[in-house]
C-alpha cells in the first residue's frame, strides 16, 4: 500500500525579517526566521516577552509585511496581493482570538459571532444556520442574546472561538488566548479548541506563556531575540 500524500503545509515562511523604526533606531524584530506549518496542525510559539512571537503572528495572519523574506498562507504568496486582495483573503481563509477577548461591546453574543460573516457576503439564513450552530458548538446557545458584560470571562472567549471558527477558515490564530483565565477555565478552554481543531481540521497557531497549553500542542516552535531556536513534534494526541 502506498504512502499518503503529505499534507500541504499552511504556512511557510522563508527567511523573514521585519525592522521597526523606533525613533532614529532600527529593531530587528525578527531575523531570518524559516518554518512549515501542515494543515490541521494545533501549534504553539514560546518565547519570552519581546522575543517576536506577536510580531510572527502578525506575519502570519497578514496583519503585517516583512521587512525582506517571504510569506505563504494557505499556498498563497501575500506579498502579491495589493490591500483590498489581501483583506479579503484574510476575511476568508483567517480566524482571530485574542487574550482580550476584542468582542464588540454593544453586540450580543449573536451579533458578535455573525460579525465575520458580514464581510463574506453570506446570505442571511445561511449566516443565522452557521451563527446559532457555532454558538451550540461551544455551549453558549442559552446565551446568544447576552452582552459581553453579561458573560464570564470563560463565555468571552467562548464567543471569541466560535466567532473565530464560524467562517470556517483554514487557519486560526491565538495570542495568549488562556492569559485572562484562571487555570480551570483556561484547562476547559483549551479542551474545546482541541475539540473543535479535530472536528474542523483547522490549522490552529497559538502565542503562549501557558504550560497548559503547551502540554497540548502537536509542534512547538522557540523564539528568542527574533530568531527561530527550537522546533520540536510532540507527542500529545
């Protein structure tokens, strides 16, 4: 019998490096950083405070260029896409969570959710099927009327999870998407991620501090000063 293909990597980064201007001072926030990441992978990027991993994500998620060096997401090479291309790519293909939560204080729980969907121009009742089935999906069905300030924070980040995955994009990005939890809920929080990146077969790249979270992941990268110094496969399911 032969071998299966292997998956197609979701990210691929060849030799990126971004320089900020700070003043009359350049800081090399990454340099020369080179990584594959396969689909339906669950991954997390360590370092210490200041190491480059936010400025990564923010490469990753086309948030940001690089300096020099090149980015592909979801066999796509960013750099050829002008603005509006490159905004609409990441409205499709890219999910966000964020430690913060970054919900929309006057939406529901609802509203929130079916944000995304707005800017895919999806029909009305296909967005109401998608919303109601993501917020059952992360057990917040009961809740799709409440306002953040009527959630836990648990139930934030809940929403932020299935506000990230209801366009069902091929990728999700995380920064310390555990930080503002305590232990428990975080443990529940990355328990569902898990979940969810085994059903949807999304690839899922975190930003962490959290062992917790670390414990989970398929493959950890290192990043110290802006440069790759570890990748690692892990054992965990």
């Amino acid at each position: 019998m032969s071998e299966s293909a292997p998956m197609p990597s979701v990210v691929r980064l060849r030799q990126v490096a971004k320089t900020y201007r700070a003043g009359a001072v350049d800081v090399e926030a990454l340099k020369g950083i080179s990584l594959e990441i396969p689909a339906a992978r669950f991954s997390v990027v360590i370092g210490a405070s200041g190491s480059g991993k936010s400025t990564l994500l923010n490469m990753i998620g086309c948030i940001d260029g690089p300096t020099r060096g090149t980015v592909e997401v979801c066999q796509q090479d960013v750099a050829a896409l002008d603005d509006d291309a490159l905004a609409d790519f990441r409205a499709r293909n890219i999910g966000f969570i964020f430690q913060n939560f970054n919900l929309i204080p006057v939406l529901s729980a609802y509203e929130n959710v079916e944000y995304p969907l707005l800017f895919v121009r999806m029909p009305v009742a296909e967005r109401r099927r998608r919303v109601l089935a993501m917020l059952d999906a992360v057990g917040l069905a009961a809740q799709a009327r409440h306002y953040p300030n009527q959630l836990s924070g648990g139930q934030k980040q809940r929403v932020a999870i299935a506000r990230a995955l209801v366009k069902t994009p091929r990728l999700v990005l995380a920064d310390e998407p555990t930080a503002n939890l305590d232990s428990a809920t975080g443990a529940a929080i990355i328990e569902l991620m898990r979940r969810m990146q085994a059903e949807s077969h999304t690839t899922f790249v975190f930003a962490t501090h959290d062992p917790q979270l670390m414990s989970q992941a398929d493959e950890i990268f290192a990043i110290r000063d802006g440069q790759l110094t570890q990748h690692r496969t892990t054992g965990a399911p």
